[in-house]
C-alpha cells in the first residue's frame, strides 16, 4: 500500500513546483500553495489520530485519504490560474493529513513479532522506492514535455491504493481505556515528546525543501552556477531519491540495532552538511557537482531521520494513544511545509539564488543536536 501511494505521491510533491513554474507562477505563489496544503494537512492529521483513538480501522483515514488526494489532482491537472492551485493544494494536504498518522500506526499493528524500528525501516524502503520511482516517471514526463501528467499518474495509484485497501483492511488502533490499556493523562506523556516534535519540526523541512526551493533554485541558477533545464533538475532529484531508496533498508537496519540518540544524531549532522554543499553551489560554475554531493549526503540524513524518528515516537507514547501521539508527530511535517516553503519563496524572491537559505538551515540543524541528549535520557527512562 505504502509503496504504491508513493509512487503516485512522488512525481506530485517533488515536480508541482515545476509544473507552476512553467505557468508562470512566481515563487512565492507556489510557496503559498504548499504552505495553505500544509495547514490543511494539520486538520486532516488531527482528523485521523481522533479516528485511530477511537478505535477505528487504521485503513478509513486511508479511505478518505484517497478520496482528497484524487479530486486534488483532477484540480491541478487542468488548474491555470492561482484559484484553482489552491484549491488542488488543500485537497491534497489534507490527504497528507488523514493518510500518515494511521499508516504509521498500522506499522507495529500489522506485524506485532517484528520489532518495530525494523517494521519502520521496511516501509520506509517502501516509501523510497515509491517516491524514486514516481519522481523518476514524472521526469521522463518532463522530458517529453508533459508534466502534467505526474497528476493522472496519481490518480490511478489512489485508484489501485483504494482496492488494497478493500481488499486487505487494515487493522484497528487500540482504544485507550480498553482492556488491558489504562488511560494515561496528555499531561504526563506529552512533555517527554516535545524534544522530539522540535527536532522533526526542523527535520522534516528538508524534504520540504527538497520539494519546493530546490527545484526553483535548480531551474534558476545560482550566483555562478548555471540554470539547469526542468528535466535535468527533475532527474537531480530523481537521483537522490534513488539513492535514498537503496539505502534506507541497510541504514535503518543498522540504526535500528542502537539508541534513537544515534539515528538522530547522524540525521542532522548530514542535514547540516548537505545544506551547507548546496549553499556553496551557488558560488561555483561548476557547482552543480557540490549539488549532487549535497544530495547523496542529504539522502543518508533522510534514510536516518525517518524510521529512527518514528520509533522514538512509539517508545516516548503510550499505548492507547498512538494515534493522537502519531498526529502530533506528523503535524511536525505540516508546520515544516508550511513555514519552510514561505520562507524559501521569500527568500528566492528576495536574493534570486538559494545561498542564504541553505546556509540557515545548515545553522539551524546544526543547533538542533542540543536536543538529541534530553530525548536519549526520555527513552532511557521510558525504557
């Protein structure tokens, strides 16, 4: 199911920026879009972790996941104007909203025998393969001069997502007060998950990023570096998410054998450093090499952050209020959306390159390492 909601999604979340630019549309126009999909994906995300607290099948936000994300793209495939944009925008960020805290859930509910930080390390290769190959069919459209189509590619994957899901339902989220799982007020849970939340607030803008300033700072060009064509930024792209897909089982593997710290840790120390090579791109002719290194070094921060980060969540929440717990941690990739695109058009618009911009991100991952040790100590605690 992952896999093929990944696939549709890939093209849509990496290659929209595109498509609106050749529309004309300025960067902060399509900056406002993602960041109005990310508010609307923050409704869906409380939406969903209600439902999976009630006890509901993990597979109805799914459901109704499916149904948004596919009359989203029958909006952006014939949008011409900012109207219609948005509207295709908050269609699919509340999509994003209801489908991610309950396939997350479903992970360890799924398979209870395996361990769960391998379970996550799973399905976040599946998730890479997904997106890589969504991406990497969105820029053979590119190159034949029909992006558009990353959107008809999409809805066919919610069509067959939908049959899965009839086919194998998902199971029900445990329903706190039920038997067996005592009731546990926000209170007393709540403050040992804000570290955490901080930390993939600021995590989850790299993807973020990766969808929205990247590819505008691509087809721009930088202070020395060139402007690259739509379908070779496309292919950049699809380069990394490549990458990231062969990788993610082995580096989840391996992180899930040690402390969350660990996973963490290494994720930023790569967010920073990549950040950092994209910021120095801009100041070289040949600058799209350090934009490829920067990619191949964001990827293995990627493959660290997203099952390590997921797992913390499970072991800081608990049982009987997964759902709420997985919506607060996927709300982080809401408010990451939302400001970080914002930010990114501003600062595009402003600067005309993406040099500052990468080097405050780099800035900001970097000081996030202080949080890593307040959540080793939670973990080891709830342990």
């Amino acid at each position: 199911m992952r896999l093929v909601a990944s696939f549709g999604a890939g093209g849509v979340l990496y290659l929209t920026p595109m498509v609106f630019h050749q529309a004309d549309f300025s960067a902060s126009q399509v900056g406002v879009g993602l960041a109005l999909a990310a508010l609307a994906g923050t409704v869906g995300r409380f939406a969903s972790g209600w439902l999976l607290d009630l006890g509901r099948s993990c597979g109805l936000p799914v459901l109704l996941a499916a149904l948004c994300g596919f009359l989203g793209d029958g909006l952006l495939l014939g949008a011409r104007d900012l109207q219609g944009y948005i509207a295709g925008q908050l269609l699919l960020g509340m999509a994003g909203g209801l489908y991610w805290p309950a396939v997350e859930l479903a992970v360890p509910l799924c398979a209870p025998p395996v361990p769960s930080a391998r379970g996550y390390a799973l399905v976040r290769s599946a998730d890479a393969a997904g997106v890589a190959s969504g991406t990497l069919a969105g820029a053979v459209l590119a190159q034949l001069g029909q992006l558009r189509g990353v959107y008809l590619v999409d809805m066919g994957a919610v069509l067959v997502l939908a049959a899965l899901l009839l086919w194998r339902p998902l199971p029900r989220a445990p329903r706190s007060g039920s038997a067996g799982i005592t009731p546990v007020p926000l209170r007393q849970w709540l403050p040992a998950l804000v570290p955490m939340l901080l930390v993939s607030v600021v995590a989850t803008a790299i993807p973020a990023l990766m969808q929205s300033a990247l590819p505008l700072d691509l087809v721009r060009g930088g202070l020395a570096r060139a402007a690259q064509p739509e379908s070779i930024s496309a292919l950049l792209i699809g380069i990394q998410l490549g990458l990231l897909l062969l990788i993610q089982w082995p580096v989840g593997q391996h992180l899930a054998r040690r402390s969350v710290a660990v996973g963490l840790g290494l994720s930023l120390i790569c967010f920073s450093i990549g950040c950092t090579l994209l910021a120095l791109s801009c100041l070289s002719e040949q600058g799209i090499a350090l934009v490829v290194i920067g990619l191949v070094v964001l990827a293995f921060g990627e493959a660290a952050f997203l099952p390590t980060a997921t797992e913390a969540v499970v072991e800081l929440s608990p049982a009987g209020h997964g759902g709420l717990a997985m919506a607060l941690f996927s709300q982080c990739f809401a408010l990451s959306a939302f400001g970080a695109p914002l930010l990114a058009g501003m600062l595009l618009d402003l600067q005309g390159h993406g040099l500052q911009l990468w080097l405050l991100v780099a800035l900001v991952c970097a000081l996030s390492l202080l949080l890593v040790g307040p959540i080793r100590n939670q973990a080891h605690q709830k342990g």
